[in-house]
C-alpha cells in the first residue's frame, strides 16, 4: 500500500497545490457569502448623464460628451418598456454608453420608469406615436441638429422599427435595433402561455390595471426554469472570485428590476403580436394606419443573439427582409439576448462593429 500511495505523489505532483487552493477557496466562499448578506446593492449606471425630461413612465437622459469633437446626428437609445437602460451602462469599462462617448458619439436614452395607475391604460400608440417622437423633438432642440439616429433595445426596437415605418418622412437619420422580435410564432413557449385557453388576458388586464413585475419576470422564467438555481450554484462556486461576484450581482440586480407593464400595452401585446402575429402579417394598425415595415427605408442595421432565448434568431431574421432599406444589415453574434450587448464578448464584437457602422452614417 505504502509503495502504491508514492507512485501517485509521483504522478500527480501538482496534488497538494490543488488541494491547498481549493481549501483556500472554500475559506473565501464561507467569509465572502457571509460579507454578502449584508452588502448593499451595486452600483450602477455610473456615467455621468443629465434628465433632460421626465414624464410618467418616461425618462430622457443625455450623457455627458467626454471627448472635444462629437459626431454631428445624436443617437437616442430606446430601451424595452420591461428592463431598466443601465444593462447598457453596468460599471466603467462595461459600459456601452462610456464607450461610444469615448468614441465621440452624443448619446441619449429613453428609459422606464414603473408605470403610474394613471398609465394603465398605455397602449403601443402611446410609445410610437407620443413617448418617441417627443423625445425625438427634445433631443433636436437640445443637439440643434435635425436628424437622429434612432437605436432600440428587444422590444425597444420593436416600438422604433413601428415608429419609423409609421413616419418614414420623420427625423430619423438611421436605425438600429438589438434582438428584435417580428415573427412572433417563433416564440413558441411566449405563444403557449398567452394561449387563450390558457388564461383570459381581458379579465387579468380589468382586474389588475397594472401587469406586476413578478408576472413580467416569471414569463421570462419559464423560458429557462432551472436559470436562477443554476445561477446561484455558479455564485457559490465562485465566490472566491471578486470580479465574477461583481459582475453576477449586477445582472442579478437588473434582472431583480424588472418592471411592471401597463395592462393596454400587455393586452395589445398578447392579443395582436403573442396570438395574431400582426406585425410579421402585415395586419397590426396602430393609430388607425397599417404597420408597414416596408417603409422604413433609413440606413438600417440589426444585431441578432446566436443563442437567445428570450428572442430567438428565427423570431428576429425577418426584420432585415422586411425593411424596405437599400443600405441594410443583419448582424448575427455568438451570445444570449443580454450578452450580446453587455457581455464581456460585447466588447470584443457587438460595440466595434457598432462604432464602425455608426461612424459613416453620424456626420
């Protein structure tokens, strides 16, 4: 036996450094779980940036500019009326808006706030045809320069590809969008649960005006059931590790931060796009005219996630056919629905192709 147990030192010798560091891990797991329970959230969204208007659920920021020479058209970010922009700005040196200031873009952003009782009733209407275009109108006289580029986050570029197909004469310069759905038939398990025989949306939406974020956040859920157990098993696993810590607990807080939907929006949503796929149909009317996606003809360019769940790539393809732009592109990128755009890869791949395509097109 004796002669057996030195033959494997002798062919492991690199043993007794694994084992002392995995002891020195499970030191740090135990001392930093217990310095986690009482730290207080991170802090994000550390970009300086000015409210440039407030209304309701609606907030206009304007970052501060951080180099001397701007590009001419603004950018104006619209985010999806579920999810707080600082996904978009999570901490120096992970921020998609320090970068694109540091490369000389003048940037805005619409962002939500949890919708008011007077807001129930909310509808897409009061996004494309009110929401956007005021903050359109704000952003012009702010920047003094007539055309924006237009730049939608998921259901964000849903509601700016509908407002420019709506105004194509309007001061849109170019569109963005990230991981933007249109077929919605492609959302299969999104399509099973707003089934009609699965619940009455009519009578939740009369009931509870509101739609609460636990709800928003529990259809997300559903999409990957065992994430957030997988989740905290990572966090466990990796607690000795301070940037992994860092940067899990500030998803974690975003994703916590879901906010409630107005029930006019959420009906219109489930009825019209979930059950009838009216956007890819060609049939959604909004203010009483046609959704024709054909009209947007702006320099237009879509960022698609290989991997997401949420907006699957055959949800977001047809978007690119659809728009009636000569100068378009579809890009697809490894990654997941929020990895793409805030991830460490994001970095490396979303944002230069974003500044490239961008540069010719702001002057």
């Amino acid at each position: 036996m004796a002669t057996s147990s030195r033959t494997e030192d002798r062919a492991d010798p690199a043993l007794p450094e694994r084992l002392r560091l995995e002891v020195e891990r499970a030191i740090q797991r135990s001392l930093k779980g217990i310095e986690l329970l009482g730290a207080p959230p991170p802090t994000v969204g550390r970009t300086p940036k000015t409210v440039l208007h407030r209304r309701g659920t609606l907030s206009l920021y304007h970052y501060h500019a951080t180099v001397d020479e701007v590009y001419r058209v603004p950018l104006l970010f619209v985010m999806a009326p579920t999810n707080k922009a600082y996904i978009l700005d999570l901490a120096p040196g992970q921020s998609l808006m320090e970068f694109l200031l540091g490369r000389g873009y003048d940037v805005y952003m619409m962002d939500w706030n949890a919708p008011g009782d007077d807001e129930r009733d909310l509808k897409i209407e009061n996004y494309v045809l009110d929401f956007i275009p005021d903050c359109l109108r704000r952003v012009r006289e702010d920047s003094g320069v007539d055309e924006v580029t237009l730049l939608g986050y998921c259901a964000g570029g849903m509601l700016s590809a509908i407002h420019v197909a709506l105004m194509p004469d309007g001061p849109v310069k170019n569109l963005v969008c990230f991981t933007t759905p249109v077929d919605f038939s492609r959302m299969q398990l999104f399509r099973s649960m707003a089934d009609a025989a699965a619940f009455d949306v009519d009578h939740l939406v009369d009931s509870v005006g509101i739609i609460p974020a636990e709800m928003v956040v529990a259809g997300f859920d559903a999409l990957r059931p065992a994430s957030r157990i997988v989740g905290q098993i990572r966090l466990w696993d990796n607690l000795w590790n301070d940037e992994f810590v860092k940067g899990f607990r500030m998803m974690e807080r975003w994703g916590n931060e879901t906010l409630p939907l107005p029930g006019g929006y959420f009906r219109q949503t489930v009825k019209e796009l979930l059950r009838g796929n009216a956007l890819h149909a060609g049939t959604l009317r909004i203010g009483g005219r046609e959704v024709d996606l054909a009209n947007i003809t702006v320099p237009f360019l879509h960022f698609i996630a290989q991997y997401d769940h949420i907006v699957p790539p055959a949800c977001a393809h047809p978007l690119v056919e659809r728009v009636g732009s000569r100068d378009k592109e579809e890009v697809v990128l490894p990654g997941g629905h929020v990895s793409i755009a805030a991830g460490p890869n994001a970095i490396k791949r979303m944002w230069p192709k974003l500044d490239a395509w961008l540069g010719k097109r702001s002057t």
